[in-house]
C-alpha cells in the first residue's frame, strides 16, 4: 500500500468527477484513477466510473494506467473496480481482450488489508456493513476488501440475465444458517434475496438442494425448503 494518504473529496469535486465521466472524451489517465479512488465515498460515482470504462477502455494505455495506480493510497481500488466491470458489464466479445488489458493495469497491483471498501457511504453498524464484514462477495476478498455492493445501475434486473454468482461457498452456507435460523421454510426466492441477487438461481437451487436435513416440496420454480428445528 502506497503512503500517500487519502484524500476526501468535497462534494463539488465528486460532482465535477461525475460530469468529467459523463462527457463525450474519456477522462486524462491520472483523472480516471483519482476518481477511481474517490469512488469509495460515494456508490454513484463507481457506477458512472464503470460505465465510462465501458465506451473508453479501449483507448487507454495500461501501462500508464497501471504506474499511475500504483502511486495511489490503495492501488487494489481499481482491481475491484475492474473486475465488476468485467463480470457484470463486459459485452462478451470483449472479455478476452478485456482480460488481457486489465491484467497489464493490475500487474503486481497489491491488495488492501481486509478494510470496508466504501468509506462513509453506509450507516454505521448497519446491516449492509455488518453483511459485507461477515460474508463479503468473491470479488472483494480478492482484493482485500470487506463488502458486497454492485456498482451496476439496476443490477438486479440485470441479474436475472446474467446469472452471475459472486459469493463463495462459505458465504453461502453462512447465509443459509442465518436463513434457517430465522425460517423454517424458505424458497429460492427467499435465498437469492438473502444474497442481495449476488448469487444465480441455478447456485442457489443446488445449494439447498445439496443441505444436509433439507427436505424439499413442490415443483422446481415454487418449490418450498424446509429444516427440521431439530437439526438448525
């Protein structure tokens, strides 16, 4: 990790960053990984970040990409970001060009410290930073980070086509304890909305499918889980 020390950004700066983003010509290199970083003050700004990686990526040059970033506090920022870019908004065309590009940028990119990526953009000890500690998405344990935020403008609906599944296994069995614990029965709806839509259908029907003790009524899409209390 880098010693130059963070920087909060005023709220005319994040306004700035996300007309900068906006406009029809891509950001200057040290413009995109400034506002990179400042993206873990405000969600918006990560969605609009990524969205203009989307029609600019291909214009950017790495390797400046990469010594820029790695000046930064956090460096692992922009591996995060890049890989929600790549699994949540990468035209599949591009994926293997993508990949190759962004493993130039994140070359011995090292990770954060097992800190909150978003910093003061969730209440305090609430649920969503509690959920992100306790059970953080693949993509942020990868680089470091603790939490479970998309930064994908409607992801849920674009979730129902996707069909991605961001959490491990161990988060997943966390989640279906913690379900149990509260219900007796559940679907696969109640599940996938426990994951926050992190999670694919076809994961969350092989998971309660696969748990010890689970018994299983109804057909496929209705279909009802339940636990004896016996065996929570």
């Amino acid at each position: 990790m880098n010693s130059t020390k963070i920087r909060i950004p005023t709220s005319d700066e994040l306004n700035e960053s996300l007309n900068l983003l906006r406009g029809k010509n891509p950001p200057l290199t040290e413009d995109w990984i400034r506002i990179a970083q400042w993206t873990r003050f405000d969600p918006r700004l990560a969605e609009e970040w990524l969205t203009a990686l989307g029609r600019h990526w291909r214009t950017l040059l790495p390797i400046s990409f990469r010594e820029s970033n790695l000046k930064q506090h956090t460096p692992a920022v922009l591996g995060l970001l890049l890989e929600q870019y790549r699994a949540f908004l990468c035209p599949k065309k591009d994926r293997a060009l993508f990949k190759l590009w962004s493993a130039v940028v994140l070359h011995r990119t090292p990770k954060a410290r097992g800190e909150g990526f978003l910093i003061g953009a969730l209440p305090f000890a609430g649920t969503a930073v509690r959920e992100g500690a306790e059970k953080p998405a693949a993509f942020y344990k990868k680089w470091g980070f603790l939490g479970q935020e998309v930064f994908v403008n409607k992801f849920a609906l674009k979730q129902e086509s996707l069909q991605r599944t961001a959490l491990g296994p161990e988060e997943r069995r966390l989640i279906l304890h913690d379900l149990f614990q509260r219900k007796r029965r559940i679907t696969i709806s109640d599940y996938l909305e426990a994951c926050h839509g992190l999670i694919s259908r076809r994961i969350a029907q092989m998971d309660l499918e696969a748990m010890p003790k689970v018994r299983a009524e109804g057909r496929t899409r209705g279909r009802i889980y339940s636990k004896n209390k016996s065996s929570r």
